[in-house]
C-alpha cells in the first residue's frame, strides 16, 4: 500500500466509524449523500471499482469498459456523474481521457462507514 494512502487514512475528517458512534453534521451528511447516491448505481460502482483497483488507481475508458454490457456513451455519462460527486477526478492525455479516484474522498467514505485500519481503505481487508 501506498504512503499516501496510509497519510489520508489519518487525515480524514471523522473519527473512524463516524456514523455508528455520533450523528454527523448537517454538512458532512450532505457531501457523503451526493457521494453514495452516486455509488448506488450498479454500474457507477463497477466503474469506480475497476478506477480504484486499476495500477495507480487510474484508467481510461478503454481500461475500464470491456465487460461493461452498457454503450461508451453511457459509461461517459456515468464517468460524469462520479466526477461531479467528487469521487474521480479527470485529465485528457492526447486523445484520451484519465479517470482518477479522489483518494480523500474514498477516504472519507471508508472512515464514514466503519473502516478503522489503512488497509480497509486501500480495499484490502486487513
């Protein structure tokens, strides 16, 4: 696992397990509402996945989208959607486009949901 990965596991915003040991403010639940509403669609959280377990946590389309039953143009559409939640970022390379995961807001997502150790928010079970 990656330093960085280790660092943002201690920076995030909550104390682990946030939703299970307090409420969570009116703010932070708004944020992480845009986020899992974007996660929700099957086929959003397939694209975020294989972003998130792609080398350096980056793809682009041609990466992601073979076994993927949905046209290119949708995988774009839902490529949108996870960018404007501020789960992926984006970067055009000549003719192609990169997707990237915001690491902090993984971060955040596994803090928020219960994950305790660097290793559950790299995705490996510890």
């Amino acid at each position: 696992m990656s330093k960085s990965r280790e660092m943002l596991a201690d920076q995030v915003c909550c104390p682990p397990g946030a939703l299970l040991h307090e409420p969570i403010s009116a703010a932070v639940a708004a944020d992480m509402a845009v986020k899992l509403k974007a996660l929700a669609d099957p086929v959003r959280l397939q694209l975020f996945s294989a972003i998130a377990s792609h080398a350096g946590s980056e793809a682009c389309v041609c990466d992601i989208s073979p076994g993927l039953e949905v046209s290119q143009p949708t995988i774009s559409h839902h490529l949108k959607v996870l960018r404007d939640a501020g789960l992926l970022t984006s970067q055009r390379r000549a003719s192609w486009v990169y997707y990237a995961v915001v690491p902090e807001a993984l971060a955040s997502l596994a803090v928020l949901l219960g994950a305790t150790t660097a290793h559950t928010v790299a995705g490996v079970s510890a």
